[in-house]
C-alpha cells in the first residue's frame, strides 16, 4: 500500500490511542498498521515518524536500552483543562437541547488523549427541563450567520406557548406571523442565544431569543444597515442588563455586602462613592423601566433608590401599585 494512506493510519492511532500519560509502543503500532494492510518495519516505522515531526507534528519518542521504544501523541489544540471548559459550558447551555449537548460533547472527548478521556464528564449539570426544546437551533443560528455574512435578510416564525403548553407561532394566521428581520449579531446571555437586528415591521432594532425562532429563512432584500448611533455593546448593556427606558443618572445606596453583585452588575468601572461604615452609593446610567424597578425590588431593605426625586417617586409608585394588586385594592 502507497505510503500516503499509511502515514495517515499511523496519525489516526497515535492521536486516538496515546498521550504524555499513555504512550504506545512500537509493537502496538505495527500490530494495528499491520490489521489495516499497512505492514511496516521498525525502520520504515521510524521513518514515518520522522515525516510526521518534520510536517511540524509533535509526537514524544521515548527511547530506553532494554525496553520498546514508545511514542506519544503530544500535538492536541486544547488541553484537558479547556475541554473541561467546554464540556460544562455545552451541558449547561439552556439554548442546546439535552440531545444535541450529548452529541457535542462526545465530539469535545474525542479531542483529548486516552487518559483524560474517562474524566471529561460535565461537571455542571442542568435540569433537562430547562433545555431548550428547539432541536433547530444551531440550523438557525448557522442560517443568521451566513445572512449577516451576505448582508440579507431573515424571515422567520416566533414561537411562543399557549395555554395548553403548545408553541405556536405569533400572530398565527396573519400576514404578521413571519417576521423580516436584518439580523446584525447574535448574543449569547444568561445561557440563551439572541439575535439582535432590525425589524422591518417595528422599524427599530430588536431582541429575539434563537431557540423560539423556527424556519428560519434568507430572503435576497439586502439588510437595513445598522443606524449611525448603533453600538452592539452599548445595545446590549442597555437590553440585557438596565432594559428599555428612557435613560437616567441613578444613585443607589446598598449595604456592603452587595458590592460583588454591583461589580458583576456594572463592571468594575462602576462610580463609588460616600462610602459608610454599613452601605455604600453608586451612580450608574440604567434605562428606567418596571424592569429596572423588578431589579432594584429583589434587594429590598438592602438598596435603595435616593436620587434622582422623580426615579425615586416612580419606584414608590411602583412599589405601591405591587401592594394594590396583591391586596386586590
């Protein structure tokens, strides 16, 4: 058999079958190239190596008087540490289905040597009821991609359920039910994945989750372009972090201890300031909604709102209109 395929087979077992910690000795290797109708010599077995570290491949030789000489598969992009990242981020992405996550994830262990294969096991596991049932989503999330790289348009279905827990599209029946949409990027927050872009009935941009997306389709209509004032990061802070709203300077007074939950809100950056023996303030530009409200709700007796008047009216208002409806006033 001609040398080319042989080399390949001798790639295919080193790199499926050894690694630092699982070497293979000559003998092994010959036994198997021998199994595929590939018999080699030990010198034709070296030379091949030699041709594989020369292509720029690295493969551990270790040669000892008195014992087989073995070889290692040493050249693998990522370590086991970074498949163990990847791993635990599939199985607990809420935006894959529990099908397709085990399918991923038997594709990442392939990509380990043999003895840290057993190990890679996701160490973050998910209820599989809050996996996303869309089993189309990386379809469509391939199909928004390659519209932004063409700079086309989408359609598209947008699921949503009904009070039998059945989805069904929105606006079903009607001429609104597909949705046009110029797709600018796609986001991934809090384990789901967004898709920001214009939509034509709307005529501003929006937010869409991916996984409530289906039959999603590129149109020929070139794209609306992204307008002049549009920042992907500004847009994104603004709808997943303070929502829509008009936008305000807002002060907050919180206790000491939430100053991790500032930082993993805000960023580092976050202004600082009258810092007391039990609280602290900050000021930070949010886009006061109910949601904002929502937000600064769940921490109440720990934060408050104290400037500006009017967002600190507001927020009283909300809180009472809360009390009215739970006491049916």
């Amino acid at each position: 058999m001609a040398m080319k395929p042989r080399v390949l087979y001798l790639m295919q077992y080193l790199e499926q079958n050894s690694d630092e910690e699982h070497p293979v000795t000559t003998a092994e290797i010959r036994k198997e190239l021998a199994a595929k109708g590939c018999p080699v010599s030990i010198i034709t077995l070296r030379a091949d190596i030699e041709s594989l570290l020369e292509a720029g491949y690295e493969i551990s030789i270790n040669e000892k008087e008195g014992f087989s000489t073995t070889y290692s598969w040493i050249d693998r992009d990522l370590s086991a540490p970074e498949l163990q990242i990847l791993v635990d981020a599939v199985s607990s992405s809420q935006f894959i289905t529990m099908e397709k996550s085990n399918d991923l994830i038997q594709k990442l262990v392939k990509l380990a040597g043999p003895s840290y294969q057993a190990g890679l096991t996701p160490q973050i596991l998910v209820s599989e009821h809050v996996k996303a049932p869309n089993k189309q989503i990386l379809l469509s999330v391939q199909a928004i991609r390659r519209a932004i790289d063409r700079d086309r348009k989408i359609t598209f279905k947008y699921m949503q359920y009904n009070t039998d827990k059945v989805q069904v599209p929105r606006h079903a029946g009607t001429p609104e039910e597909d949705y046009i949409v110029s797709p600018y990027a796609t986001i991934w927050n809090n384990d789901r994945y967004y898709l920001v872009g214009y939509s034509d009935k709307r005529q501003e941009v929006n937010t869409f989750r991916v996984d409530r997306m289906t039959k999603v389709k590129q149109i020929q209509k070139k794209r609306v372009p992204e307008p002049e004032d549009f920042n992907i990061q500004d847009y994104t802070d603004k709808v997943f972090w303070m929502y829509d709203g008009n936008e305000e300077e807002v002060t907050l007074r919180c206790k000491r201890h939430l100053m991790d939950q500032m930082i993993d809100k805000f960023g580092e950056g976050v202004n600082v300031s009258n810092v007391r023996r039990e609280t602290f303030d900050i000021t930070v530009p949010v886009h006061i909604s109910g949601t904002f409200y929502a937000w600064v709700t769940q921490f109440i007796g720990e934060m408050t709102i104290t400037g500006p008047g009017h967002v600190r009216d507001a927020y009283a208002e909300f809180l009472q209109e809360g009390i009215d409806d739970v006491l049916g006033v």
